[in-house]
C-alpha cells in the first residue's frame, strides 16, 4: 500500500513540475524619474493658490514632460466660483 501511495504522489509532483510557474499580473508600471529636483519645483508652484488655469496646465505639461508621458488629454476650462 505503502508503494502505491508513493507512486501516486510522485506522478503528482511530476504534473505539478510541467506546469509553469505563473507570476501575478500587474499594470503597474515603475517610473525612474530623471530630474527629482525639477519635479520638486514644479509641485511646489502648484501649492500656489494664486495660479491660474493656464499656468496650472503648463505645469501640467512640464510633469509630462519629465516624466515621458507622450499623450496629452484634453482639458476643457472650469468656471470655479469662491
């Protein structure tokens, strides 16, 4: 009985070593940034209450930049009454 059991269980060990060994898939992706200091600056010029829409963007665009992003999304203007 005992050569049975081990048999079964080294048949089972084989299937197992035939399958591959599957890592979890994940979306996230690592960004290396460049130029940490201009970073930095620009998120330091967001802190600024005083900016205006236009700026904010064109700070927006240079993170892209910095940071490889190629597309560009569309914004559209936002009426922010205080």
């Amino acid at each position: 009985m005992a050569e049975d059991y081990f048999a079964a269980m080294e048949r089972v060990e084989e299937r197992l070593d035939i399958l591959p060994e599957t890592k979890p898939k994940t979306n996230d992706e690592v960004v290396k940034v460049q130029e940490p200091t201009k970073v930095l600056q620009l998120i330091e010029q967001l802190e600024i209450p005083e900016l205006c829409y236009e700026e904010r963007l064109d700070i927006a665009s240079q993170l892209r930049a910095v940071f490889g992003t190629v597309t560009v999304p569309e914004f559209e203007p936002v009426l922010v009454f205080a």
